[in-house]
C-alpha cells in the first residue's frame, strides 16, 4: 500500500511538471497536464475532444495516421509537431506511448511533449540571415564561412549594369522576377564550373570555387561565364531583356571581397 500511494505522487509529480496528455484508443483526450493546458491556452476541455484537432491542418491527417502505424505495430512514435493553440502556434518534439491491457488491445496513448518553438524560431532566422528571399542564394553569412571552409584565394564580386533602370521602369515586381531568373541561370551555369554564386545586396553577387581553383582557371571561368550571358535573354511577360554585368576578381590570402570591389 505504502509503494502504490509514493508511486501515485511519482506519477502525479511527473504529470504536473511535464507536457503530456493521454488519448483514449480512438485518439480523445482522457487527460490533459497543467502545464500543457497552460501551452495551449486552455480553460476548459470537453472529454470528447479529438487530440487532431490541435494539430496544424497542413500536417494533421500525416502525423496522425503515423502514431496509428506506429501503435499498431506496438511501438511508440517519435517526430515533430504543431500545436494549435487559441492564441498561437506551439512547435513540439512529441512521443506517443502506447499502452495496451491484458488482452493485448490498446488501453490507452500517452503523449509527452517537449516545446521547441524558441529554436524553430531561431532556425528561422539563420535561415533567413543565410539565404536570401528573393532569389533563395546563399548570402555574405554563407560567402564568408565557405571562404573560410574551403580557403580558396579566389573571389570574385559581380553586379548588374544598369539594373536600377528595369526596376523603376517595370517595377518592383518585375525586377524581383529579373533577379530570380538571372539567379537561377547564372546559379545552374556556374556549377558545371564548379563554383557557387551568392547575392550580396540589390544587384550585386559574389562568386568563389568550391574547391581551391588556382587563379587563371577561376578568370577562364569567368570569361566563359560572361560570354554565354551575352547571347541570354531572360524573359518576363512580353519583354527580353538582355542583361550585362561587370566582373572585379580578387586573389589574394586575405581581404578577397574588398580586393574584388
């Protein structure tokens, strides 16, 4: 008697310190924590409410029907998740814990929860400082790791001539579809060459090898580069429009970007 009162404060102790619920077999929640009604922002709980309907509607039918293979092979489910809560969104790491009665059917699922909507949000932005959202290259975050990982004395700094003139002509939207083209072919021509391109800011772009390329070989590889754009014509709407670009190169053991410029 004195074991099973200390392990149901253990377990009343656990429960009230942890994000966790349990489900009945068809996936209602018998029993919500504390900490997690404080989470989700919950003041009161119908004993008919579905567990899915707390999950995001992009991801709810997948994550769902996952925990059911898991269960039904008598495991238990690991992954992430989002919780929808009255007030925000929640990202969790989940495991579900199924428990079976003497009969080997399932009794019931435990759900515990860890909350990591802070590094999904911090994820977001170094993805966000790393790559940039209109042309989705890699940024100077990027430039100046890899130029550090793969210590090539090659950098080269490129920039569109005259490109303020199609955006205050077309327009801003325009001018963003120019750059995303201009982007993904320059981008696709340039790994054949084996070297990747990076967007600095406006219309300006970095380019280095990925591997250390001795100098003359990365400025044959740049001519080439700049031949083929001049026989390329990007196309938005009804207009071509034919780009040039003009190309510093810098080699040095230090400083590239600013020899560039």
């Amino acid at each position: 008697m004195r074991d099973q009162f200390l392990l149901k404060q253990y377990i009343n102790t656990l429960e009230s310190a942890t994000l966790c619920a349990r489900l009945s077999p068809n996936g209602n929640i018998r029993w919500m924590s504390s900490s997690l009604h404080k989470l989700l922002d919950i003041h009161y709980l119908k004993k008919t409410t579905a567990f899915s309907a707390f999950l995001h509607q992009d991801n709810r039918n997948d994550i769902m029907d996952a925990i059911k293979q898991a269960t039904d092979s008598g495991e238990a489910w690991n992954g992430s998740l989002c919780l929808n809560s009255n007030s925000r969104s929640n990202w969790c790491r989940c495991m579900a814990i199924p428990l079976y009665g003497t009969d080997g059917h399932l009794t019931e699922l435990v759900l515990l929860f860890q909350d990591i909507s802070r590094e999904m949000y911090l994820d977001e932005l170094l993805h966000e400082a790393r790559f940039d959202q209109v042309t989705g290259l890699a940024t100077r975050v990027d430039l100046l790791n890899d130029l550090k990982r793969v210590g090539t004395q090659c950098l080269a700094v490129m920039d569109i001539r005259k490109f303020r003139s199609y955006a205050d002509y077309y327009g801003l939207e325009f001018g963003d579809e120019l750059l995303r083209q201009f982007s993904h072919w320059a981008s696709e021509t340039l790994k054949s060459k084996h070297i990747k391109i990076y967007r600095l800011y406006s219309d300006k772009f970095a380019l280095i090898p990925d591997f250390r390329m001795i100098p003359n070989l990365f400025e044959d590889h740049l001519l080439s580069f700049y031949q083929s754009l001049l026989s390329k014509k990007f196309v938005i709407g009804s207009s071509d429009i034919a780009l040039d670009v003009a190309i510093g190169m810098g080699v040095g053991r230090g400083k590239q970007l600013q020899l560039a410029e």
